[in-house]
C-alpha cells in the first residue's frame, strides 16, 4: 500500500526570518513569533527563548555564538535548544524551519491564525475571512483588492512578510508492505523547472504489535 502527500511549506511562518545576518532577533519578527505563541497558549516567554536559542544557534562567529549548539533544521530539533515537547508540539503546525530569510508565508495556503500573526493590527476574524475568499478565487496579489482589504487600513502595515505563491514544499510518502511501514519526508524547493531535495528523512516503523 503506497500513499503520499504535497504540502506547501510556507503556510506556516518561518522561524529563520526571526534572526537577522548579525545574528540578532528582528523586532518585527519577534513580535509574529509572540502572536503565534499566544494563538498557540503557549507560555510567554516562550518567544523570547526561541529568540535568544536560535540567535546563537545561527549568528555568525563571535561573541554570543554558541558554537557548541547544532543550528536546528526542522521545528523538532528545537529540543536541542532547550524548547519542551509540548510547547514544540503546539507550534508545530505554524511554523517551519526554511534555508534563509526571504520565504514569506503564502496567504493563499496559510491557516488563519498565521495570516494574522504575520501582519501586526490583523484580526483572526478578519484573516478567516480571507481564507474565505480565496478559496472562491486564489488571491493574485498581496497589496491590492481583494485582498488588501482585509488588512488593516493604516497605509504603514507592514505586508513584507506575505507572498502569494510559494516555492519550498514537504513531501511525505509512505510504503506498507504486511507490517513493515517505510515513511520518507523531503523538503524539495522548486526553483521555475528545476526541483531540489533540501532534506530528507526516512523511518523504518512496524505496524501491529
């Protein structure tokens, strides 16, 4: 038995834009990830902690870097940093682990809750209202009609953090063969014609007792 599945990647908020190329936390984007953890009812220092940890988990060498910390590749490994289980759990569907600062979060797949994290004054209401909207019609732009009229109005809302398409992907697939289960994810980018594998993980599982 073979199943598998695509997963648009930046439908959740990626956690690498939080730490900038001198390896501090942007302001803007510490305050997504604090929206985020209090959607999440997670504790709130937690968005501090993740700040601090990743910042020097990935600035460059010097002092303040840890270099005896693994930069963390997926939102699990942030148990090497020091992040409890469950509060890694209950992130999880919202954010990601991407190569570099510049993927934004794809308003045409987000969930409402990360739409609305991502722009500061949003509404949860108002960002359920656009996944509404979009399922009619995919939004083509993120700064004109109809969608920017379900971002605040202030001309200075920061919308740089909101892309409409999308170019990193996971893709899942699972092989069952009696009670032998073999799962593969894979982080792929597409780039126009050409698709890379950035990561790849693979387990080996046993159904039954």
């Amino acid at each position: 038995f073979l199943s598998g599945s695509i997963v648009d990647a930046q439908a959740r908020w990626n956690l690498r834009r939080l730490i900038d190329g001198e390896g501090k936390p942007v302001a803007a984007e510490l305050q997504v990830l604090q929206r985020l953890c209090e959607q999440a009812g997670v504790p709130t220092d937690t968005a501090d902690r993740i700040a601090a940890a990743l910042a020097k988990a990935w600035g460059p060498p010097g002092p303040g870097r840890d270099d005896a910390s693994i930069p963390p590749q997926r939102v699990s490994q942030l148990a090497w940093l020091g992040i409890d289980a469950d509060t890694i759990a209950k992130l999880e569907p919202w954010v990601i682990v991407l190569p570099g600062t510049d993927a934004k979060v794809n308003i045409n797949t987000a969930p409402a809750e990360v739409i609305a994290a991502a722009v500061e004054g949003m509404s949860l209401g108002a960002a359920q209202r656009l996944v509404t909207e979009r399922q009619r019609t995919p939004l083509r732009d993120v700064a004109s009609p109809p969608a920017r009229a379900y971002f605040p109005a202030d001309p200075k809302t920061r919308l740089d953090g909101l892309s409409v398409s999308s170019r990193f992907f996971i893709v899942q697939g699972r092989l069952r063969l009696g009670e032998r289960v073999l799962e593969e994810r894979s982080l792929i980018e597409r780039r126009q014609l050409e698709v890379l594998v950035l990561q790849r993980e693979r387990l080996n599982l046993r159904e039954g007792p």
